[in-house]
C-alpha cells in the first residue's frame, strides 16, 4: 500500500480490512511526515516512510522488492483508501488459479470498482476484451479479460515481475497500472483479468462533473499534469492500444478547454495542462523558445 497525505480515519478501515486477509502488509509512505505512530498498532505492518513523494510507482516497486526478498509467491496492490470486502483476497486467488489450470497465462487478476458516488461499477467497454466462459473455468466466479487493470486491489505473482519488470517509474503516477499490463502482454503473453464479485468502493481522481452528458473525472492540477505529460509519452509506445490513444486524446482534448474555464483555479489548471504538453513532447528537455512564449501567455492570461 502506498500512502500520500491520507485521510487516517479511512487508511485505517482499508488496513482493518486487509489484515485478516493477509500474511503481511507493506506501508510505504510518499508523504512528507513520518507516520510511525498511527500506524504502530498494526503488528502485521511494515512502514517504509520516504518523507518525500517519489510517486507511486517508485513505492510500488519498494513493496515489490521487501515481499519478493521474503520470498512470498503474491504481491496484493491496495491504495490508500480502498476498503477490501471479506474473502476479496481468496477470491483473487482462487480465480488465478482456476486460470493457471486452465493453461491460460496470468499477469494480474483484479477487483470490479464501485463507483462511491454513485454505487454503480466502473465499466469501460473498449478495454474489456471478453467475458471467460464458466465452462472453460469450473469453480470460479464471472471473470472478464481486460487489456488493463487498475493496481487497486489487483493481484500479481511474485514471479512474474522478475520477467516484465516493474512498474514505470518515470511515469510517477497516470496510466503507471496499465503500462504494466501492457508491457506484460506486450513482452510475455500475460493476461490480465476482473473477478467480478470482488469489489471495491472507489472514486477516479476528485469525483465526476458532467459536461453536455459526459462525465469527466475532475483531477487536481498536480495530476493533470501528469495525466497530459504521459498521455503524450505513451502514445509513442507501440504497445500501448489503439483504442486508448484514440480515446484518451478524445477526452484530453476536452480536458484542454473544460479545466481551464469551468475548473478552480483556472489558471493553475492552464498552467499545468500546457507545462504537461511540454514535458510530453519533448521528454529530454523543455523546447525553451516555446516554453517562454507559453509562459508568457500564460502571465498575460492571469494579469488579465
């Protein structure tokens, strides 16, 4: 699990949740102060803080590596506020193996989200891929394959990372979790898969807001410049999906306009999306003539 400046009232439900499901929980913690004594009361976890935000990849890959020298066979993915339902855990591992039987090559199983706003599933067609017939798997659940899945709460093998690697560190922390499901079917073969009776209660970004019909997931300007940075660096991945360069460019191009003037602050939401395009087209460095000239746009746009 890795934290940011949490909420502990909730941290502590999802820790509560998970304990009885697990042999050992891995805390590690990206936010600036040093949270031992919260966390002191939990015997079965290990608190790693960093003091400084690394991004969650980088954390990830901490956790990856302290379960990976115990020698323990799963790696479980939680954020910080992902409440576990009873038995989520079996259920992940039951299905796994269920698909290992069935000689079908396993990167990550995951849970089915629930939208905490409106209690419906996150459902997105274009990345499921197909429904796994109960016949092919006997004694499981309703499995759906997906061309990714989100790392909360996700399950993958030890092993496996040893094969694809970790998560992307340079990512720091959008599209970390599909990248990694990407590259293992890019690079190995492996599947990733939803239970669908497992789930989680969970909210993308800062809730929904609707605009002419279509929700649109609010982010704060921190992520979106991270969202429009490596939206524009996956896009030169040749493994990364068709589908969603397609619709991530959609909803990015909506993004442009609509945080810029129906989000506050407006114009730290410009600042960041253009800061965001900048660093994602040239990822060495800055082009510094049009970084001066954007900047000075944007200068003008907030005096005015």
């Amino acid at each position: 699990m890795v934290l940011y400046n949490p909420n502990f009232d909730v941290t502590k439900k999802t820790l509560s949740s998970l304990a009885s499901q697990v042999d050992q929980i891995c805390v590690v913690d990206n936010s600036p102060s040093d949270h031992s004594e919260v966390l002191s009361g939990y015997e079965s976890v290990e608190y790693k803080p960093l003091l400084k935000n690394i991004g969650i990849a980088a954390a990830q890959n901490i956790g990856i590596r302290y379960f990976i020298d115990l020698g323990y066979d799963f790696v479980l993915f939680a954020d910080q506020d992902s409440i576990a339902s009873e038995k989520v855990v079996d259920k992940l591992l039951e299905n796994h193996q269920a698909l290992k039987e069935a000689s079908i090559k396993v990167g990550a199983v995951g849970t089915r989200a629930i939208n905490r706003q409106t209690g419906l599933p996150y459902v997105e067609k274009s990345n499921e891929i197909r429904i796994i017939d109960k016949r092919v798997l006997s004694n499981t659940s309703n499995i759906t394959e997906c061309y990714s899945i989100m790392s909360s709460i996700s399950l993958i093998p030890c092993k496996v990372f040893n094969i694809v690697g970790g998560f992307d560190e340079s990512l720091f922390i959008d599209g970390v979790d599909n990248e990694w499901c990407w590259r293992a079917w890019h690079k190995c073969g492996l599947r990733s898969f939803i239970v669908e009776d497992a789930e989680i209660g969970h909210m993308l970004g800062e809730g929904d807001r609707f605009f002419f019909y279509k929700k649109v997931a609010i982010a704060s300007p921190f992520r979106v410049y991270y969202q429009f940075r490596n939206y524009l660096w996956l896009c030169r991945r040749d493994y990364v999906p068709r589908y969603w360069k397609r619709k991530n460019g959609m909803k990015y191009f909506v993004k442009l306009f609509y945080f810029p003037i129906c989000v506050a602050p407006r114009t730290m939401y410009l600042r960041r999306i253009v800061r965001g395009v900048i660093s994602g087209l040239n990822p060495v460095k800055p082009n510094w003539p049009i970084f001066l000239m954007l900047s000075s746009l944007l200068r003008m746009f907030k005096e005015g």
